[in-house]
C-alpha cells in the first residue's frame, strides 16, 4: 500500500474511538490521543472517549455513566469477565446513535472488547460502517473480531497472524508514532546540570525503568534482581536504578527497596516529564519478554538514549541496528551485560542513530502512512469480507 494520500478523495471521515481516554492513561489511550491531533486535517476525525475536556471534533457518548453502571450489574455470562469487558458493552450501546447516522466512512478501534462487539453489530446487519481493528494486545489470530481490515504495529505479530491463516492482504502493518521533538538529546554540560539538579553524581551509571511497577508482563522484579547482582562493590554513588511508572503491585517497591536501598529511586512523573528521565539516564532497560510495540523504547531511542531489550523478533525488529538486545528470561545475563556496559567508557558506549530512528517512528514520517490506510480499508470494505466471520464468544474475549 502507498504511504502517499490518495488523490482527488475529500478527507475521510473518520470516527476513532479510545474507552479509556478521560479515564485512564494506557498505551491504547496515549497512542490514540496521538493518532488523533496529528491526523485531523488529512482526515476528518472524531474522536469518541470517555470523558475530560472535549473539542469541537470530541465527543462522549450521551448516556455512557448510566448505561455503565446498569451493564456493570448484569450477571457474569452476560458479558466478559472483567470491569474493562462491560464498560466496552456499556460503551458500544451509547455509541449505536451515533454510528447510525452514517456520518462516517471508518470506524477505528483499538479495545479488543470493544472491537468484539462493533464486529459482532456489523454480523447482524445492525451497523454497515467498516471497522479497523489495530491489534495491539499480542492477541492470538483467532480471537480477531470480525473487522474489515487489521491493522498491525508490529512485525512480529503480524508475521503471526499470517502463520495462522490470515491474508496478508486483510492486514496492513504501520508503527506507532512519537512526537520525535518532545525527547531532544541534551548537550554533555545541560545533561551534568540536569544530573545535578537530580542529585545523581556525574559518575553514576543511572538504569532507567520506564514501565508500570508489575511482576507479570513487565517483569520489573526481573531487573531489580539482576541489578542487584551489581552489589557489591559497586560503591553507593556509581549506580542507580531508577524506576519511573504506574504502581500496580505494591511489593514491586518494597523488593527494589530491599534490595537495593539507595541506590533505586521510585516514582510516577507526569508524560511532560518523563524526557528528563531519558536525557539523565545512561541506559534503558525493559524487562518484559513481549510486547505488542513498546512506545518508551521508540521515545528512549528518539532521546538519544541506548536501550536493552528482550532478544526476540519483535524486539529485534523494534530495535533494529539502534539497541542491543539480551536473553531477559535468562538469570544473570542482563547483570552480565550491565557488567560490561559499565566497563566501556562513555564514548564507546552505543548510541542510536536519531535520523534512522524519526525516519521509522515519527508522527511526521507516519502520518500519511495512515491516512493512506484509512483509504485503503474504505475503499476495499466493499470488496472483501470480514477478517474473522465468526469470532469467539464475548466472554472469552482475551
């Protein structure tokens, strides 16, 4: 597919729905958020959330805190198994007004849940807009809802998807993008000041955890573990572990503090702030073994800062010539690594390259990569058939 916009076609109306933003702070809504200010003007967007300040191109459908709450209270077969799988249900019923009226050419939809149900309404007539479903839950290919088009962020799933039977010719791949401006590489004397006002020594060796504080997925546990097999002779002010993200499991940091005392920092910054942490740090770990994309890795990357990741396809593919990768699932390979990271003097330490990076990952780069696959599932809707016909029963929606 082209990345350059069709020509002689007016901006596709677009309806991009996120359940999440005005609620909480994911990926999804994050990425979304993003999608939506970059592309309204080649398209015509709307933006469907679930509450906060609105423009004039957002909405909130009527009744979604009613129809929550009533949805909320039906009985578990009814629908799903978590609060998340309802408030999809509650959300896609307040949407049916709206989607009715046939404003839009497109729906885009990145819930999974959400994405069952819309697929579903489609199934039986009830609603004739074309649905793009981006998968961005590592959701195995049988599971996909029966949407017109799948959009892929990754290599590596997409790859899967393919392995499993689905065309080629049903899925697109395009990246996320980051605003590549918001994380500039800071020159050696700021980035000394900046350390100073953090009160971390010039000679410190500061590992960055940019993630939400969990064992599972993330597997922040795992890095902590592995730093602390620095310890000792590490002396107190030449390493620092610095964790930066959503407290989801409390003993998170009560392991870090145990095992590391002073040399980890815990904390929460706002999305304003976390360039700062990239342009401090020395290194970027993430622990996870997987992930549908894994947009602090892009921004760390986009900062000029190094990164270590899982050795995997899609890491590999994310990461490309610009990281290195190690075996996380491997005890004491990340220590090793960070062993020999710290014998290398600063310059001989790999940097990204920042113009390879933008080049793939930035809202500049892709937004017509996106507008151009917004054209592309409207205009092959009415040629193909749905993705997946027959999807999974609601309630085993992953």
């Amino acid at each position: 597919m082209s990345s350059r916009p069709a020509t002689g076609h007016p901006a596709p109306r677009v309806a991009l729905i996120s359940v999440g933003i005005g609620r909480v702070q994911r990926g999804f809504e994050r990425y979304f958020s993003d999608l939506f200010d970059v592309l309204q003007g080649p398209v015509a967007l709307t933006l469907f959330k679930s509450g906060g300040e609105r423009s004039a191109h957002e909405r909130v459908p009527a009744g979604l805190r009613l129809v929550t709450a009533l949805v909320r209270r039906l009985p578990g077969r009814w629908w799903g198994r978590t609060p998340y799988h309802r408030d999809c249900l509650a959300y896609a019923i307040c949407l049916l007004p709206a989607l009715w009226a046939g404003r839009f050419e497109l729906i885009h939809c990145i819930d999974p849940p959400l994405a069952a149900v819309l697929g579903r309404l489609r199934g039986l007539g009830l609603m004739r807009t074309p649905l793009l479903f981006t998968e961005g839950s590592l959701m195995p290919a049988s599971y996909y809802p029966s949407a017109s088009h799948i959009h892929h962020v990754g290599q590596a799933a997409m790859a899967a998807a393919i392995a499993a039977g689905v065309p080629a010719s049903h899925m697109t791949l395009v990246p996320c993008g980051v605003h590549g401006e918001r994380f500039p590489p800071l020159e050696p004397q700021a980035r000394e000041r900046l350390r100073q006002r953090h009160g971390v020594a010039p000679q410190c060796l500061v590992v960055l955890v940019v993630s939400a504080r969990m064992r599972t997925h993330k597997r922040v546990d795992h890095v902590i573990d592995e730093v602390a097999q620095l310890l000792p002779p590490t002396p107190p002010d030449e390493l620092l572990l610095w964790i930066d993200g959503h407290p989801e499991e409390a003993e998170i940091d009560a392991l870090a503090r145990s095992r590391l005392g002073a040399r980890c920092r815990i904390g929460h910054v706002g999305t304003d702030e976390v360039a700062e942490l990239y342009q401090l740090a020395d290194l970027l770990v993430h622990g996870a073994l997987e992930e549908s994309f894994g947009l602090v890795i892009v921004e760390a990357m986009c900062a000029g800062l190094p990164v270590l990741v899982h050795d995997s396809p899609h890491f590999r593919w994310l990461v490309g010539d610009d990281g290195q990768t190690v075996d996380m699932a491997q005890p004491g390979a990340l220590a090793d690594r960070l062993r020999a990271w710290r014998r290398l003097a600063p310059g001989d330490r790999p940097r990204p390259d920042l113009d390879r990076v933008r080049a793939r990952f930035d809202w500049r780069a892709l937004a017509q990569d996106y507008a151009a696959l917004y054209r592309h599932t409207i205009d092959g809707a009415s040629r193909t058939q749905p993705v997946c016909a027959t999807p999974p029963s609601p309630g085993h929606t992953p």
